[in-house]
C-alpha cells in the first residue's frame, strides 16, 4: 500500500479522487464526497477497485500540479521513452468525469491500463457491456460508470484491460464518467476541451488569490486544495475526501471525514477573506446558517455537504482498511455529541462575517438569538468537547472558553453593527463565564490552564485563549501556558492535542502529531512576541507537505510520515491562516481576538517576508 503522502488529490467541487505515484486512482467517491466509493483499494486491496494507468515496465515518476490547478502531471521514464500522464477533474456540469490523457514525450513506451469498479464500498460488481456509441458501460443498481477511449479495451479476469503503445507527439485519452444509470448515456465530450475549460477554471480562480510573501505559493496549493474539498451546490467544505486514514497505523483511530464541520467555521472564513475570496466565504457561511436552522437543542457539531443530519456511523466488514487499520467507518456517531465550543464557532464566525463585510444573512441574527437563549441553559453542563472524545462527558475547559467567545461575539455584533439584543443579559452571562473558567479552569500549581476543571492534564486548544480574545497575549496565565505545553506536548518540534495515555478518550493511547495544533503553536508564539520561533516552526511544518504541497490531519515523528485523513481542510486552513499571521498587515489572529500583539523587535522585518 503506498504511503500517504504518495497521493495526490484531484476533484471536481463535488468530489475527488487520490492518485498515487504509480498512476493509480485508489479512492473515488461518486457522486458526492460522502457517496461510496466506486475505487476502494486504498482502504483494501485490488478486489475494492482501482484504476491503473501507467507504463508496463513501472519506473520511478515525478509528479507536479501545473502551476495554479488541479491538474496533475506525472512524468514516467523507461528504458524506451517518456510519457506523460495528464489527470483532472473537470468541474462538474451535469456529471462527474475523471480524465487521464497520455503523452508521449520520447521514444515509444508501451502502456497498460487496468479498471476495476467496484460499487458500495468495494463490494459490488458491475455488469460491463458496451452501449451503441462504443463506450464502454459498466452498471450496478442504480449507479453507472462509461468509459471512452480511441484504444481497445477488453475484459481480463474481471479487470477492463487496455494495452497500447505511444511514440513522442502521440496522446491517448480516457474520460470515464459517472451517472446513475436509468438516465440516458451522457454525450461524449472532446478531452481536450475539457482539459482547456479545467485549467482556464483554475486559472482564473487561484489568480485572484491575495500574496503572502515568500509563503504565496503555498498558501495558493493550499487554497485551491479548499477549493477542491468546497461541495459547489452548497457551499459546504468537508474536512477531508477521505474516511478511516488512521491517525495511529494499525490502530482503531480511524473516522469518516467527509462531512462539514461547524468548529472550522471561523477559521475557514478568515482564511478565504485574508486571501480575497469573499465570494466562497459567503457561501460557506450561508451554509452554516441553512444547516443549523431549526431547534436550538438539535444544533450539530457536523453536518452533510448538503446540511443533512443523519451521520450514522456503521464499519464495513469486507474492507481490511489502510494497512490492516481496522475498523473502516462509515459515518460519524460524534454528531450527535454535545460540544459547547460549536456555540462559541458558529457565533464568531458570523460576527467575523459582519467584520469582513459579507452581506447580511437575513435569517443569522434570528438564529443566533435563539441558540444563546439555549447556551444560557446548558453551558455549565459537560460535554464531550473539541476532540470528540469518546470516554465520557467532562467539563472540558475550551468548551467553557468557546461558550464565553458565544456570547462576547453576540454582544459586539448588536454594539458594533446595531443587531437588537438582551445585551446586559448577555454581558452578566459573559462575566459569569470568564470567571468560572479562570476559577476552576486554571491550575495554580502548574501554572497553566488545564484540559478538563479538576485535572492536570493539557491541552493544546488552550493556545487559542489569546487568539479567541478570552485574554490578552501579554497575560501571565496565557504565557505561562504556552510554556507548559511546550514541555508536555511537543515532541520532535511538533504538538500533539493531548496526552492519549493520560486522557480517557475512550481508545487505545497513541496518534501523531496534530498539524493544526503545531501551526496554532507557531500562531501564538507571533502573538506574545515570539517571531522568530513562529517563523521556524512554520517552515518545519511547510516542510511536511508531501511533494505536491499536500498535508494530512496529523503526523508521525517516529514513522516520519502523514497520517490521518488526506488532504486535510484544517491543516491547509492552519496553514493560510498562520502564513497570513507572519505576512499580512491584518492578521487572522488579531483580527479574530480583537487584540494587538505583545511587540517584537522582529515584528518589523517579520511583515516584509
């Protein structure tokens, strides 16, 4: 199996696929990020499906996104030529299409490519025949693939074969495309057209992506990897293309990620705005207000691309998961959890919305009245807090943090932009909040805030305390936090999001290091004055993209590879956001918490990178 950091991703806006080095397509979902997959080998073996394209005497490859898309090229040398392999995904019209183009670059390399569907997850196989246009058709229930090629294709032990040659100048296309499969056969469309229409999208889209300094480029990889991962219809950015890369290889920790997650709210909306794209940040928050319409009791921490609440969580048998990472899960039972940090995300963004401009979503205002009302009742209770853990309910004290950020934000939204609210209200139900967590959420004797009220144990979502505004970066408490964090969580220069040995989270300890939480630590090092540390542990976790500019959820130190979901929003968001810290005159983590930093001496030279 290759290693994670071996795939690339190409999509559609609606959904996408991971391509490895060996010109192999070993995850698709259709229609939908969160559809089954149809290629499953990366969560089990060939039997799940798969399409391979490459030369047949495999040599090494290099591999590179043309500059501003999508559009990945992989250049394979033999002993009798060069080819290039040309794969996208074009922006979905009326169905999704995954094209492969071959290029002959010298001499004359023979080629192979091996397709092998497999519906439902990997379990159903299609009946493959060919309709009256030539294509080939490949169905099973309701879902449809077709496959068009100027190359024979035969059948060989249930794979759909094509064996053929390409001198320099020669190209050879393949466009299989997606439908369900009561509908009439979609027209053939010119692969080369469709190859002009994706890189002009692209083109134009990233082109208007503001600059960061020496860091433009990759906060533009970035960016386009948000975009890819953004549900177009909706509006809605699911948190990876994938379910069940684990977070420990081997191990059970291993979750569905192709839903949208209310707690990246504010940090997504910072992120499109610092680079300009008002137009994406707009849609996702009306996304966020059409998803948590309704009861306020029935708010969600995540939500279907579509704003669909039913998630329910089952395993799949008959997958073996990513190097024997077992169990593969489908859907994700912590939608239904009680996270009080989700209040907190949700009214920040809108009021971060209000800051950046965006049109007033006449429905926001309505329902966020309605959810403080209910977050008056409730935010004393437990909940299962940021990370979804699993071994109970505890008064996690980022939750309580987040619960303050509620109501601070609501009060600022009705005196800085007139909204009409029970503001003396909500300024005792503040106050009551800020001393409670300093109360019982600091730990005197350890001199930092503490993961949960009562015990020792950290956490590294305490180093969004100054970054949130719930206190300034010079105090004492937030420093002195910082620094214990440092000693218990960084390992190899790298944060993790707590102890899993120490912590209940309800599964066996051991994970990688959290990306987000490493570039969160460069974040608040910038904001007490630390430029030079920010700056360095910023370009160490640059230095963890894969060789297209691609990260996971988290790392390994010890395996010294991604693991987790792939390619993960958080971390690219964490990433923009942190390069928009270090770069831009106005700083995500300023503009959010509503305070200066503590001066540097750097601060100066730091802003002209």
């Amino acid at each position: 199996m290759a290693r994670i950091e071996d795939y690339a991703f190409i999509g559609d806006c609606e959904t996408g696929a991971l391509v490895g080095r060996d010109g192999s397509i070993d995850w698709l979902c259709l229609p939908r990020f969160d559809s089954d997959s149809c290629f499953g080998r990366l969560l089990g073996n060939e039997e799940n499906g798969y399409w391979k394209l490459c030369p047949v005497d495999a040599h090494p490859s290099e591999r590179f996104y043309r500059p501003g898309t999508l559009i990945l090229e992989t250049v394979f040398t033999t002993d009798r030529g060069r080819v290039r392999l040309i794969d996208f995904m074009p922006p979905k019209t009326d169905v999704s299409k995954v094209v492969r183009v071959v290029e002959g670059l010298e001499g004359k390399v023979d080629m192979r490519s091996e397709l092998v569907a497999r519906f439902d997850y990997g379990i159903s196989v299609p009946w493959v025949s060919r309709i009256e246009d030539g294509a080939l058709s490949l169905v099973a229930g309701d879902s449809m693939l077709l496959l068009r090629t100027e190359v024979p294709v035969r059948g060989e032990s249930m794979k759909s074969i094509s064996s053929f040659s390409v001198r320099k100048g020669q190209r050879v296309a393949f466009v299989l495309s997606y439908q369900i499969s009561y509908e009439e056969p979609a027209a053939a469309e010119d692969p080369d057209a469709l190859l002009h229409a994706a890189e002009r999208f692209w083109r134009e889209w990233s082109g208007r992506c503001e600059a960061a300094g020496a860091y433009s480029e990759a906060v533009q990889r970035s960016l386009i990897a948000l975009k890819a991962l953004t549900f177009a219809p909706s509006g809605g950015m699911v948190a990876a293309a994938t379910t069940s890369l684990p977070e420990q290889i081997g191990g059970p920790r291993n979750w569905d990620y192709r839903f949208c997650w209310v707690r990246d709210a504010t940090l997504t909306l910072l992120a499109l705005m610092g680079a300009g794209y008002y137009d994406e940040a707009r849609a996702w928050r009306d996304w966020l207000v059409r998803a948590v319409a309704g009861s306020p009791k029935q708010l969600q921490i995540m939500y279907a691309v579509t704003g669909e609440r039913r998630l329910t969580e089952w395993e799949v048998p008959w997958l073996s998961g990513y190097e024997n990472s077992k169990p593969v899960r489908i859907g994700n039972a912590a939608h239904s959890q009680l996270q009080l940090d989700v209040y907190g995300e949700l009214m920040d963004a809108l009021y971060q919305a209000r800051r950046g401009g965006l049109h007033e979503n006449k429905r926001a205002w309505a329902i966020q009245c309605a959810l403080l009302d209910h977050l008056k009742g409730i935010w004393t209770e437990p909940d299962e807090g940021i990370w979804e853990v699993r071994g109970g309910a505890k008064h996690f004290t980022y939750s309580k943090i987040m619960a303050w950020v509620a109501f601070d934000r609501a009060i600022k939204s009705a005196v800085e932009f007139g909204m009409h609210g029970p503001i003396r209200e909500w300024e005792a139900q503040r106050a009551a909040i800020h001393e409670d967590v300093c109360r019982h959420g600091y730990d005197e004797q350890r001199q930092s805030f503490v993961q949960v009220y009562g015990e020792p144990q950290l956490d590294a979502s305490l180093l969004l305390i100054p970054a949130v505004g719930f206190l300034p970066p010079d105090d004492p408490r937030v420093t002195s936090t910082i620094k214990a964090i440092e000693r218990e969580l960084l390992q190899d220069g790298f944060i993790r999001r707590y102890d899993t040995g120490a912590t209940n989270d309800g599964l066996p300890p051991g994970e990688g290091m959290f990306l987000a939480c490493s570039f969160w630590l460069a974040d608040a090092y910038h904001l007490t004055g630390r430029d030079a540390d920010a700056k360095a542990l910023f370009e160490r976790l640059l230095a963890l993209r894969n060789d297209v500019g691609l990260l996971s959820e988290e790392y390994d130190v010890q395996r010294r590879r991604l693991v987790g979901n792939f390619p993960q929003a958080f971390s690219h968001i964490a990433l923009v956001n942190t390069a928009h810290n270090l770069t831009h005159r106005e700083k995500p983590s300023e503009h959010r918490g509503g305070k200066k930093p503590v001066p540097s001496k750097e601060r100066q030279a730091t802003n002209s990178i």
